[in-house]
C-alpha cells in the first residue's frame, strides 16, 4: 500500500504525467472520463494498488474526479485489469492444466466477461456523464527531473495517505474476515454443494469451490485434475470453474475489496465501487455458464 501510494505521489510530481494518459486516452474517451482517470486506467495495467492510490489521491484529496467517475473508470478498468491478470496469471495456469483448446476457451469467456463490466461502464459513462475532458492534459507542470526535494515530499505525502487508509483498513478487515471466515463461509459452501448436487455434477467437484477459496489458479489446477482423470467433461470443467470463480469473487470482495475500498474512497463511495464491481461481474459470469450449459 505505501509503494502504491509513493508510486502514485512521484508519478503525480512528474513532469511526464500526462503522457501515462496516451494509451487509454481513447477508452476514458469512450465513457467520457477526464483524461486523469485514463491515467488510472493505464496504471491498472501494471498495479492494481498504485492506480487505486491515484483514483484515491484524485478522488478524496484534490477532489478532481467525483464519485461517478470515480465508480465508472473502477468498471471501465476491468479491462486493463483483465489484460494484466490474464497475461501473467490465468493464461499459463489455464494452458498448461486445461490444454489449449479449454484452457483458451476459458480464457476468451473469462476476457468476455471483464469485457461485459468495461462496456456496462462506458454505456453509464456516456448517459451519466457530460463528457468534458477526454482531450490531452494541458497542465503546467515543472519541467525539471524529479529531484530529491521531489522524492522526499512524495515519501512524506505516501506515509501521510497510508497512515490515514491503515487506520480504517486494520479494523474493517478484521471485522470482515472474522464475519466471512466464521460465520459466512460454511453456509455459502452448503448452499453451493446443493447447488452442484441438483445440477449433477460429480462430488468431486467440489474440490474445485474449496480451492477457490484460496486462489483461483488453485481452482483451476483442480478442475483440471477432474478434467484429466475423466471425472468431467470440457462442458462441466468450465462451469465448475465459472461458479468457482464467482464464489472467489464474493468471499475477496467481503474480505478484501470492501475493506480496501472503504479504506480509499470512504462509507458509502467505497462500498458502492466494491459491489458495483462484484454484482456486475457476477451477472456476466452467471450470463456465461448459461451460455455453456446451452451452447457447449
């Protein structure tokens, strides 16, 4: 969180900062986002906590972005995100256990759905929002290097902000995981398992929702193993993994996505940014094992 927040505070001092904007420029365009938030978008492609840092830093300390662009450029960075996780993650988790022809199949729906999130956002960008800025930044920056005087603010600004954001995470994520790991999990394990028993699937498979729990590469090691040892067919190894996924998604975004957010954006802006990710992916993944279950 400090590296983020210290990454975010040079990158803001820099004289170079508005060229981080030229290669999403034309995505904030789309959704009608001033071009800081292209800025965001772009850092989404490399770290997910340093452009959350910048959308803080914008959003609640120089106040330039309010609380709809703030939500749309979070959706409308499912994109890069889905660029990012899907390279250096999924991709070679997928490939190597799945094959190619699962594995690649579950990578386009996986990209299909992140895909969904980032139109519903610029669809909401384009209705919501006026459309002001989209153009290059034309800021008057400093033209010398960023110095040491430079560094040091950053260093100070960066310890400022984190302090700030660990006062309110600490006490919030102890509350969710206490709340998730002892009261919530057992019943939505449950509720899974009756879900996977009326639809057929094997009780093997539910091995695949409890490696979820613990990372969703995890999940697809083991749906591979089911797929490999015949125990399912290409068909129920995507769904699995779907449903995996979602229930991923629901238990991070309890223990990790609230708490972080509440901790950048505040009460209400932060749990409306947390949620409006997880309902809106959950509906494109819910969406997508339909389609396998009729199509496949």
């Amino acid at each position: 969180m400090f590296i983020g927040f210290f990454i975010a505070a040079v990158i803001r001092g820099s004289p170079y900062f508005r060229y981080l904007s030229l290669p999403t420029v034309r995505l904030a365009s789309a959704a009608n986002l001033p071009t800081e938030c292209s800025t965001a978008l772009t850092l989404f492609l490399v770290n997910n906590w340093t452009a959350l840092a910048v959308l803080s830093e914008l959003h609640k300390k120089k106040k330039t972005i309010n609380n709809n662009e703030l939500i749309i450029t979070v959706l409308v960075g499912s994109i890069p995100r889905t660029i990012n996780s899907t390279i250096f993650y999924f991709a070679p988790v997928a490939i190597s256990v799945l094959g190619l022809y699962a594995g690649g199949l579950y990578l386009c729906l996986d990209i299909s759905a992140n895909l969904f999130v980032a139109l519903i956002g610029i669809f909401f960008g384009r209705f919501v929002l006026s459309g002001t800025a989209s153009k290059m930044i034309e800021e008057k920056q400093d033209s010398e290097k960023i110095n040491t005087t430079k560094i040091k603010n950053s260093l100070k600004e960066s310890l400022h902000s984190s302090v700030r954001i660990i006062k309110i995470l600490i006490p919030t994520v102890f509350i969710t995981q206490l709340i998730t790991n002892y009261i919530l999990v057992k019943p939505i394990i449950q509720e899974y398992s009756s879900v996977l028993g009326s639809i057929g699937f094997p009780s093997s498979s539910l091995i695949v929702l409890f490696a979820s729990l613990v990372s969703q590469s995890a999940a697809i090691v083991s749906s591979g193993t089911l797929l490999n040892g015949g125990e399912v067919s290409i068909k129920t190894c995507l769904m699995l993994l779907f449903i995996a996924r979602i229930l991923h998604l629901g238990i991070g975004c309890l223990k990790g996505d609230i708490p972080i957010n509440l901790s950048y954006f505040g009460g209400t802006t932060g749990l409306k940014v947390a949620l409006y990710q997880y309902v809106l992916i959950a509906i494109a993944y819910s969406l997508i094992i339909v389609f396998i279950y009729i199509q496949l």
